[in-house]
C-alpha cells in the first residue's frame, strides 16, 4: 500500500498561499505592508497566524489590538473549521494568493466562535477527534488512549509533525477484522447557501447487502443535486447496474460518466464540484477508503460542495 | 440476545425516540406554559425544542467595561425585587443593582453521541452576547464544583449544528454516567422514563434552567 502512505503525506502538507491585508477600517500609526504566507490546509487558521498578528500589530497602537479575526470578501472566516475547507468553500475557483482581510476590532458575535488562547484551538480539535471515534468506533479506541497519547495528536498537528501524528492516528484508522469499515463514517458537508452550516448524517461504509458504498452513493443519499439537477433523475439508479459491474459507459473515467452512473441524464450540464482537500475524487472512489486517507486530522472527512465555474 | 444481558437499559437515545420524548414534554409544557416550542428545520424531519427565559442576575456578574448599558437597563427595571437569600448581606442585597438577561435554551440531539444535547445562549437585553466567563459566573456556586469534575466535561462555545451560530454548550461525553443510575432505578421499579425529562432535570439547573416537578410525574415515556 506504499501508493496509499503517499496520499496521507500529500494531504498533511498541503499549503495554500495567502496573502493577508489589513482591514481600512482598521486605525494604524504607519501603512500596513501585506503579509504572506503558505497555510497549511490541514490546520487553523488562528494556530497559525501568530506571524500574521505580530506583523499588523507593529504599525498599531496597543490599545486598539483585540482578538484578531479574518474575513474574506465579507464573509467572516470560521476559524475552527480547517484551512483547506475554507479555501475550497469560499475561494477555489479564483486566482491565487488567497487574499485575506485582518480585522482587530467589531468582532462579528453572531458568527464566529471567540479563541483566546491555543488551548481552545486543542479542545475543539480533540472534541471533533472523539466526536470521529464515537462514529467510528463507539468512542472506544480514543477512549482506550491515554492523556498523553491525547496530547501527540495535538502536539503533531500544532508542531507540522506528520510522523508523530500519524503513529497515533493509525489506531483510530483502524477496524476489526470481520467488518467491511468504521461503524458510521464521520464526515461534514459543506456548501455556501442556505442557513444550515453542514449536513452531518450517520452513513454507514457497508451497505445491508454486503455492497461497498462510494462518494457518488453518500452523495445520491444525502445531495443529489450534486449529481444531478433533476431529483427524480436520481431515483432511476435503483434499476441501473451498480458502478463496476460492468456497465459500459463510453470515457468511464470523465465526470458526466461518473455522474452518469449515478443518475444523472446523459447531457446534464454540471452544477456542482464536489472538493475534498481541493481535488475531486471519482464518484466511485468507497467511502471507507475516503475516510482513512483523505480525512483531516481531526479524523473528519470534509467535503465541499461548490458551485462549478461556468466557463 | 440472553435474558441476562437485559439487566440493564441503555443510556443511548435513537432519533425516533428523542423526538417521542420532546412531543410528549412539549404537551405538557404546553399545559403548564412553561414556554418550550418546537422549532423544525425548513424542509426536513429535524427539529429541536426551544425555550427562552429572562433572568434577573447580580450586575457584578457583567463585566465593568458595560456597567454604563446596566445603568440604563436598570432604569426600566426598577421593580425587579433584590435578592435577599443571603439574610446577614440583607440590607445591601435590597440596595443592589440587578441586570436582566436573556438566555436561549436549545434541546438538539446528536447523532454522533445517541443522546440529546443541551445548547444555549445568553445576552443583555440590548443585545450583547455573554462571553464564557460571564456565563460561568453566572452558574450557581454549588453546581460550579461539580461542572468543573464532570460527569459533563465542560462548558465551551460551539457552533450550533442547525443554526451555524455561536452557542455555548454542555460538552455530551459523559452523559452515560449520570443516566445510567437514573435509568437503571427507573428499570428496578418497573417504571419507564420519558429521557428528556430525566435529562434535562439534571442537566438543566446547572445552566439556571429549572424543569418543574410536574414533568417527572406528568410526562409519560413514549410507547
């Protein structure tokens, strides 16, 4: 499986170049020059924008340096959800660097989570790792570990250790023997409208039937307009053959094909890209196989639903 | 499954059951007023219960940076009655300024942990969010000590699932641990508990949230 080890490490090191700017609402004793930097998709933003913080408090007063927050394009930036969810969500489709907006003041109460310290950053991400083992194994490996152990999955993430990390995380990629998978797949889905801020559902890896479900199967379930625009297109599949038991669908690998396999009419125009670390798996990639190699280290696997460019 | 095995119930709740629970406990919040409603989410089977009270605080509680905005609050609030529990503090409890706020109690249940989770949040009344500290000091001295060693983990800001906004929340993790019992003597005397009610007694007060007796006697389990 070395081809597999690969993924893991591409996912851990990935970066996204940013470009921060000073809010002009912001009150500064000189100009605020921009700052760049390669963000790691993996991690937070407030684990890793000390840097960030020390360069625009250098040209302002004291007094007016609050809790630093980000904004992009007026959206108020989530902080406790990864990186590379952010980016894939809000900016995938526009030219790089990924130009962020630095604010000091009128933090936006209504929408983002307040993080005083790196120690909320740690609660959170060791809540959503148990939140993934309790999906995943009724909580029982995170709960067999002791605190120390705990602590090497933070100290990993917050340190870029990828090897420390994952000689702990392996456990939780594990299940026994006699089952197809995890018990529930822990994932998130995203998508920029509506008022909902994710669709989070048990969804199990193996179906009743002993069938290996894939992207394109949690995706029919649980948004199938992301495969196609007519809901009821999507309800034909059940007559269909299942993908890899030897339809015949000319260019199997191209989207239409996929989506094809999953309902959609043969000519349907493609509304939406479905992005996991910035990439679009195959509709046919098992879930399960999606879960041990492209989650985040939060053990989640989150994926984006955006609006596919119309050029 | 052997007959042994059956001793005891389970702590975990399955959806189909949480909203059972919720039917059955708004009906009778409904009887006494007790202002609980259901919210549903447009569009789909979800929903969780909802409850917002408005309660009178000790302005000490706020921080000093917004006193001037209780000055004005407390001008409308004139005829709140001063908190006299504390008799040997008696003359000083009638002079002190008391601030009134709003908290929102939300009653959501986690798929990931089978069981209901309590969410809420809590401003003054001219709209300004509590921050975690002044919600802590805000929890009554006796269930502090408690919080702070478990069996709920702890109180953090989260983002509501359904809503995307910020709330704060008592942390599920160990829910098990204080239902069991209930749960288990429940059993013992042949009796079955509506989950909700048996919950939210314990873990309610904690929060300044009271849940009045009549629910454990009035509310039945659902079938």
């Amino acid at each position: 499986m070395a081809d597999d080890k690969d993924v893991l490490r591409d996912v851990w090191f990935g970066r996204i170049p940013a470009c921060f700017t000073l809010s002009p609402e912001e009150t500064t004793e000189r100009e605020a020059e921009p700052y760049y930097l390669l963000l790691p998709r993996v991690s937070y933003l407030t684990l890793v924008t000390d840097k960030v913080k020390k360069h625009f408090l250098r040209v302002m007063k004291a007094e007016d340096s609050t809790e630093m927050w980000f904004e992009y394009e007026g959206t108020p930036l989530k902080w406790h959800y990864p990186i590379g969810v952010l980016f894939d969500l809000h900016a995938s489709n526009t030219a790089l660097p990924w130009n962020v907006t630095v604010h000091f003041k009128n933090f936006p109460e209504h929408d983002l989570l307040h993080c005083t310290s790196n120690s909320v950053i740690e609660a959170h991400f060791m809540s959503c790792i148990k939140e993934a083992d309790a999906l995943k194994h009724k909580g029982q490996v995170i709960n067999d570990m002791q605190k120390k152990d705990h602590k090497q999955l933070w100290m990993g993430l917050q340190n870029d250790k990828f090897d420390q990390f994952w000689a702990m995380n392996r456990k939780l990629m594990e299940y026994p023997t006699d089952e197809g998978g995890f018990r529930y797949i822990p994932f998130r889905m995203y998508q920029t409208m509506g008022e909902r801020p994710f669709i989070q559902k048990l969804f199990r890896p193996v179906s009743p039937e002993g069938h290996t479900l894939t992207l394109g199967d949690l995706l029919k379930e649980l948004f199938p307009a992301a495969i196609c625009a007519e809901e009821h297109s999507c309800d034909l599949v059940a007559t269909l053959p299942r993908p890899g038991t030897g339809s015949q669908t000319a260019g199997r690998n191209s989207d239409q094909a996929q989506r094809v396999e999953y309902g959609a009419s043969i000519d349907e125009p493609k509304r939406f890209q479905v992005m996991i670390h910035g990439i679009e798996p195959l509709l046919e990639t098992p879930i399960q196989w999606l879960s041990e190699h492209l989650s985040h280290p939060d053990n989640f696997l989150h994926i984006s639903i955006i609006p596919a460019p119309s050029d | 499954m052997m007959a042994a095995e059956r001793n005891t119930v389970s702590c975990y709740l399955d959806e189909k059951t949480f909203r059972l629970c919720c039917q059955l406990f708004l009906q009778h919040s409904e009887t006494i007023q007790d202002g609980w409603s259901w919210e549903q989410i447009k569009g789909t089977d979800e929903g969780f219960m909802k409850k917002t009270l408005l309660i009178p605080v000790k302005s000490s509680i706020l921080n000093k940076q917004h006193e001037c905005s209780i000055q004005d609050e407390n001008m409308e609030t004139d005829d709140i009655q001063a908190n006299v529990e504390d008799e040997t503090a008696g003359v000083q409890a009638v002079c002190e300024i008391h601030a009134v706020l709003r908290y929102e109690y939300h009653v959501l249940y986690s798929f990931s942990y089978q069981i209901p989770v309590l969410y809420f949040r809590a401003s003054t009344l001219d709209g300004r969010p509590l921050s975690l500290e002044e919600v802590w000091s805000n929890v009554h001295l006796n269930y502090r000590q408690r919080l702070q060693q478990g069996p709920w983990d702890t109180l953090t800001q989260q983002e509501h699932p359904l809503l995307g906004q910020p709330f704060f929340m008592l942390h599920p993790c160990r829910t098990e641990e204080f239902m069991k019992p209930a749960l288990d003597l429940a059993q013992a005397e042949n009796k079955r508990v509506n989950y909700i009610v048996t919950w939210l007694s314990v873990v309610g007060p904690v929060v300044r949230l009271d849940v009045p007796l009549s629910y454990s006697t009035e509310v039945s389990a659902p079938d």
